[in-house]
C-alpha cells in the first residue's frame, strides 16, 4: 500500500507539472521554452 500512495504521489505531481505546462503555454504562446525548461532539459527533451 505504501508503494501505491508513492506511485500516486508522483503522478500527481508529474500531472500538476503537466497542466501547468500547457496552460502557461495557451496564455503565452510566444515564450521560448528556455522559459519553463533548463537548458539541459530541452536539450534532453528534444
């Protein structure tokens, strides 16, 4: 059961990171994703 609320846990948190993703992305189309990413990250990412 422990396992299962540390596997819900990080979902949640990735699906949080997720919509906030695309409603920044809806608002403010225009931003380079330099501006939510690392640099490092995009990189891996793309």
């Amino acid at each position: 059961m422990e396992n299962m609320k540390a596997l819900i846990l990080m979902y949640s948190v990735i699906g949080v990171f997720i919509m906030n993703l695309t409603y920044r992305v809806r608002i403010h189309s225009p931003l380079p994703c330099t501006v939510l990413f690392e640099e490092e990250e995009w990189k891996m990412l793309y």
